[in-house]
C-alpha cells in the first residue's frame, strides 16, 4: 500500500516544472494586460500633453493663429490622405478543362 502511495505522488503530484508550467498562461495574461495599461497611460498622457500646449498657444497668440495654423495642418494632411489611392483586387478567373 505504501508503494502504491509513493508511485501515485510521483505520477500526480505537482512537480516544481509542472507547476510553472500551469502558472505560463495566467503570467502571460498578467504581462500583456500591464502593458495595456502601460499603452493607455500613454496615450492618455499624451492627449493632456497636446490639450496643454494647445491652451499654452492660444494664450501666446490667440485663437484665430491657433485655429488658422490647425485648419492648415488638417487641410495638408487631407491632401496626403488622398494622394494615396487603393487598388481593388480582383479575383483572377480560371477555367478547367
């Protein structure tokens, strides 16, 4: 009985390799959600970030030079948006035979 005892712990029991091994997918998680939060404290930082130096401007110059010089970035980068165009793909038609 005792034998059967000792053999069942070296089959079932939780090794030290088994255990990190069950412990590899929840760490993972773990390590991707962190550096979720890390990205969206950064994203956040950076809209404050762009929200304060947008205040710091109009305070410097006004808002109708802060509100002119955007209106020329937005209208530049629509112009790059559209110079660049998408082609459609079309399946290539094959006969058999």
């Amino acid at each position: 009985m005792l034998r059967w005892i000792e053999n069942w712990a070296l089959r079932y029991a939780s090794s030290p390799e088994k255990q990190a091994e069950n412990s590899l997918r929840e760490l993972r998680l773990e390590l991707f959600q962190a550096e979720q939060r890390v990205l969206d404290a950064q994203i956040h930082a950076d809209y404050y970030r762009s929200r304060l130096s947008f205040c710091e401007e109009v305070i410097k110059v006004g808002i109708e030079q802060v509100a002119d010089q955007r209106r020329g970035q937005r209208e530049m980068s629509q112009v790059l948006r559209t110079g660049a165009k998408l082609t459609e793909v079309t399946p290539e038609v094959r006969t058999f035979g």
